[in-house]
C-alpha cells in the first residue's frame, strides 16, 4: 500500500514536470507569436504578392517574346527585302551598263581616222567594219565621236557618203573611235592581215591607235522608245 | 504529499521548459492539443487518486495515449480542412470539469466534515462547562 502510493506520487509529480515542461515551452511559443503572427501574415501575403508578381512577369515576358521574334521577323523581311532590292538594283545597274545607259570607264583603246583629202572619205561601212571586228574581239563599251554603240545603233551614209549618222546625229571627222576591252585584243582585232585599219591606212587615210588605261565613255543620250514590243 | 509531488514538479518543469529551446511555430498547435490531453490526463489521475481508485497502468496510457491521439487528430483534421482538433478541446475540457468538480466536492466536503467537527467539539466543550459551572454552583 505504501510502496503503490509512492510509485503513485511519483508518477504524477513525473506527469505534472512533462506538462510544465511543455506548457511553458509552449507559453514562450505563443509569446513570441504576437510578432511572428504578424509576420506569418505578412509572409503569406507577400507571398501571393510574389505569385502575383510571378504570373505576370511570366505573362510579360511571353508578350516580349513574342514581340521581339515579330521584330526578328520584320528584320528577316526587311533584311530580304533590302536584298531583294539590292539585287536588283545591281541588275537594274548592270543592265544600265551592258545597254549603254550609264558612264563607263576601263582600260580600252582609242582609234583616230581622218580622211585623206582628195580622195573617197572614210564611210559608214568602213565605221560598220571597225565596230562589228572590236565587238567579235570582245569590246565592253564603244562610242563614234561620243555617240554611244548600243544596239539600237544606226551607222549610215548620208547623200551618198557625203556624211555619216550615227544614232540619228551627223558627225563629222576626224572620228574617234573609243573602244572598252582588252586593248591587244582590241588592237589586234583592227590592225594586222586584214585589219581595217591598217587597211584604211594603206588607203592613204590617217588611222592612229592609241592605248589608254583609264577611258571614259559617256551613256547614250538619246531614249529607247518600244512600240512594237509587248 | 501528492500536492508536494505536484509542486515540485511543476516548478522544476518551468525552470526546465524556460531553457528549452524555441519550437517551431508549425508545431506549436499540435503541442497545444498534447497539453490539454496532458492536463485532463493529470486532473483525471488527481481525481482518481482521491476517489482511491488510481491505478499506474491505466494513468501513464491515459497520458501519453491521449495527448499522442489528440496530436494524431490534429494532423488528420489540418489534411482533412476539418478543425478536428475542437472536439477534442471540447471532450478534454469538459472532461476536465467532470475532474475538477469530483476534487472540488471531496475537499468541501472535507473542509465542510472539519468545520462541523469543531463546532461539534465547541459545544461539546461549551457543554461541558456549563455543567461544571452549574455543578459548582450546586
């Protein structure tokens, strides 16, 4: 009887101890919840501030996204687009020059023919001549006294070979036939065994190649009109 | 000497809980169930003790049982969204009433027993003298 109550005794003063122990470990606790209440609250609301925040940022950054790889897709056209039109601006130029619309200047050389006095003048046909030979040797750019070869070219006599038209416009010697190309291919196409040149020059008439490294000949004044063409 | 076991250990749970280290707050709602089981659990066993029908097995299940159930409940109900935890609050205080009042009815009863015993004795005595007196005067 007295060893029960004893044990008794003791395991109510070990209960009472456990619950102090714990009671007041759980006073302190909630003490210091009045602030960290506060801060669970701010925590919390911080945090579905934070959320908030987050799906927006997302939401944003797809709409920049998106944008910019519009952006990207407008540079890729514009950048085709400026290719595009550079291209054909080249075309367009080169067409220019093989048409004889533009200015060109290159290495070439120069043919000056002036007839002898007293005798048959130099003719359109011998100019036909000159001009077919330095455009089988490869001739870029020809002009007759400034008046440029294009393919619309006429080189006629007029009364009889009293005068030459070129283009529709009269010129007069001496002509000074400016040639692009090759100059000993161009020389070599005019001068030698068969040459037109040489051969006008032993006609009497004075014929001088010169050879120029840098010659300019001027674009075609004149319009290339089409009617018939559709 | 109950009461003394109760007092020492109390006082030597405080002086121990205020140097225990700060739990975490998550927890302290589970603790708090555990501590209501616990205190039924000691009212409860003070209530038996003076009913003289405590018995140590029965005690030390109670207590931990309880307060490991209460805990258990607690958990269950914050999974469930269900506030569990107030029915348990609801039957260990209402519990704890039921102790308290069998405490508080054996000691007035006590007190009450003590109260009646002296006035008793008084007149006891207050009759003796008057018939001593009276025997005197005879």
């Amino acid at each position: 009887m007295k060893k029960g109550k004893i044990a008794m005794t003791i395991t109510i003063g070990i209960a009472c101890f456990a619950l102090v122990t714990v009671m007041t470990m759980q006073f302190k606790v909630v003490n210091e919840t009045d602030i960290m209440e506060i801060e669970n609250m701010q925590e919390a609301e911080l945090k579905t501030e934070l959320a908030n925040w987050k799906s927006r940022y997302e939401e944003i950054d797809a709409q920049y996204q998106e944008v910019t790889q519009r952006i990207e897709e407008y540079k890729n056209d514009e950048e085709s687009n400026n290719e595009a039109s550079r291209l054909v601006q080249e075309e367009l130029e080169q067409t220019n020059t093989l048409l004889g619309l533009t200015d060109v200047h290159g290495e070439g050389i120069v043919i000056t023919l002036k007839s002898k006095e007293n005798a048959s003048a130099i003719s359109a046909d011998d100019l036909l001549i000159i001009v077919n030979a330095l455009k089988f040797a490869g001739a870029e750019a020809i002009s007759i006294n400034d008046e440029r070869i294009i393919n619309t070219t006429d080189i006629v006599n007029i009364l009889d070979g009293s005068f030459v038209k070129i283009n529709g416009q009269r010129i007069l010697e001496p002509y000074v036939i400016k040639v692009i190309g090759n100059q000993s291919h161009m020389e070599s196409a005019v001068t030698g065994n068969g040459g037109k040149v040489e051969e006008l020059q032993t006609l009497g008439h004075t014929a001088t190649i010169e050879k120029d490294n840098d010659i300019t000949i001027g674009k075609y004044n004149g319009e290339i009109e089409t009617k018939y063409i559709e | 000497m109950i009461f003394i076991a109760i007092l020492i250990g109390c006082i030597l749970g405080a002086i121990l809980g205020l140097n225990a280290p700060m739990i975490s707050y998550t927890y302290s709602s589970y603790l708090a169930i555990a501590i209501i089981a616990a205190l039924d659990s000691v009212f409860g066993g003070i209530a038996s003790v003076i009913k003289k029908n405590f018995d140590l097995k029965i005690f030390i299940s109670g207590f931990f049982g309880n307060a490991i159930l209460a805990i258990l409940l607690t958990i269950l109900g914050q999974k469930l969204n269900v506030d569990i935890y107030l029915a348990a609050i609801v039957v260990f205080v209402w519990r704890m009433f039921m102790n308290l009042g069998t405490i508080r009815r054996y000691y007035v009863e006590k007190w009450s027993d003590m109260i009646k015993e002296k006035t008793s004795k008084k007149d006891v005595k207050e009759k003796n003298k008057t018939e001593e007196k009276q025997q005197e005067n005879s």
